[in-house]
C-alpha cells in the first residue's frame, strides 16, 4: 500500500532529531558531525516494540497463505498475469535487483521464499506481504505509465513495509489490546485468557500502515531502489502522479497516509543520504517499455 521541554530550554538536551520513529538526516553540514564508522543511508530508528507480540514466523506463514489463496483466485478469474507477461518480467527483474539490498534491514529475508505476481486489476495498488509476498496492479504501472526508476520506487517502499515488520506491529498492537480486554473479561469471568489471534492472514489484506509507517517505508523505499540502481529521485515524480491521480483525495488529517505534498518533501530532504549510493551502485542492464492499456476481456 505508502512530533516544549525544560530541560531543552534549559540547554540540557540534545537537539531533536525524531520525528515519530523517523530520523531525518537531510540537514546540509549533518556529514560533518557524523563518526567515522556511521551507516551510509538513511536513519529510521528501531523497529516498535510492539512487534514483539506476535511471531514473526506466523505472521509470515498467514501471509503466505492469504497470498496463495489470491493468487489462486486471480486465476481461476484468469486475472494472474502468465510468468512470460512483459511487464510480469518486469517486475521480477526489478525485484531480483532490490532484494539482496533487504537482507541488512531484515535478516529474516534471507530465509523468505520471495514471490512476485501481475494482477489484471485497474487499481493503483500494490504490496508485499510478511514474507516477501509480492503482488502489483496492472492499473498502478498503465494508469501512472510508470518508468523503471517509478516501478522500483513502488516497489521498495512495499518491500520496506515487510522488511521494518509494519503489519507485525499493527497487528501486535491489535493483540495487545485483545489481550487487556481478555484479560479483564477474565478476571470479572466473562471469557477465557489465551484466546489465539483469529483470522490474521484476513487483517494482513484489509491492513492499512500508520503515517509513521508509510513514511518509514518511502525513506527506506529510496535506499533500495538507490542501491539497486533506479534513481531514487523517481519517488518525487511518482508522488507528483499520484498527487495528480488523486485529485479530491482527503486532506492529510483525515487520512493514514502522509498527504502527497508532505511526502515529496520529506523524501526531497533524504535524497542527500542515498545519492552516494545510487551513483556508485550498478545500474540496471536492462530496461523495460512502459506498460500499455490493460486489454478489454471479452464478455
């Protein structure tokens, strides 16, 4: 799917540089400040806390499951795009280029059995699921006429949703809040204690990240695809799409997602970060036309 202190007025604290979870390093001069052996890249914090509360391994196992299950109904609606689809290449090739770079974010991506679909669908969506669970909409690449750089942009922002483990934390947060409630159910006899999470693999689809989240996954979406080689200034131009496809959208107050405006500068402010790495990374030795208009079914 994509922050007054006495002790501050008084001199005693360092100056802020969290905004959520987030770490904005984009200040011209911050270099100059930064040790020797400090992580090339941008900074996003740790991962939350609340990750903790539920198993990373079945999570994954839910979100392979559900996965399987679209896919298999996208099928039988002849609605998965063929492994030989262009732009089904397209993407696998492009996420053959990302997710070596995923592995220093999460090392459970190692072990992910890395999947990567095409659906026939006009939505402008796409996302990765716990576990390297990988599905674009046709809509999102004919809609936007995403270029490569674009494409890449998409992707490692959802890629960075599996990777920082942001439906591990939505979800942990919901078991946390089952298990208060369950356990004072319990002690006034009115349920049981230890009740297991029901119907996860259904939370993962219908899902949607905080705008701490989202934000998260642009700035380490731009890491990705710069080490990958697509330009990560591609992200800016893929929100000013975006911006332009989602005319009347809600204002950012009465949405989850960071308003298209604040997301563009927010990245702006990073590119600094990652330009290191995008001219020195390999670039793509193949390129790919963009998408045509999805063809009319016959009824």
């Amino acid at each position: 799917m994509f922050g007054d202190c006495a002790d501050c007025a008084a001199g005693r604290c360092a100056p802020p540089t969290q905004r959520g979870r987030r770490l904005f390093t984009g200040l011209l001069g911050a270099a100059a400040f930064m040790p020797a052996w400090a992580r090339e890249g941008v900074d996003v914090g740790p991962k939350s806390k609340f990750t903790g509360f539920v198993s990373a391994e079945q999570l994954e196992q839910a979100g392979g499951q559900q996965y399987a299950q679209m896919m298999r109904e996208a099928g039988q609606q002849r609605a998965l795009a063929p492994m030989e689809h262009p732009q089904a290449q397209r993407l696998r090739y492009i996420a053959q280029r990302i997710i070596p770079f995923s592995y220093e974010w999460n090392d459970r991506a190692r072990q992910w059995k890395w999947e990567v679909n095409l659906l026939a669908s006009t939505q402008l969506n796409a996302f990765c699921m716990p576990g390297g669970k990988i599905a674009f909409f046709y809509g999102i690449l004919d809609k936007l006429k995403l270029e490569d750089d674009e494409v890449a942009a998409i992707m490692g922002h959802e890629v960075a949703h599996a990777l920082r483990e942001h439906a591990r934390e939505r979800v942990g947060k919901s078991a946390a809040t089952n298990a208060v409630v369950e356990l004072g159910s319990a002690l006034l006899g009115l349920g049981n204690v230890g009740r297991g999470l029901a119907g996860m693999g259904a939370q993962l689809v219908n899902l949607r990240f905080s705008r701490d989240d989202e934000s998260e996954a642009d700035l380490v979406g731009i890491e990705l695809s710069a080490r990958a080689g697509y330009d990560p200034a591609a992200a800016v131009r893929l929100w000013e799409k975006m911006m332009a496809a989602n005319k009347g959208a809600p204002p950012q107050w009465l949405s989850t997602h960071p308003a298209s405006s604040t997301r563009i500068r927010d990245i702006q402010a990073n590119l600094p970060q990652v330009a290191g790495l995008y001219q020195r990374a390999p670039k793509p030795d193949q390129r790919f036309p963009v998408a045509p208009p999805l063809p009319v079914r016959p009824r």
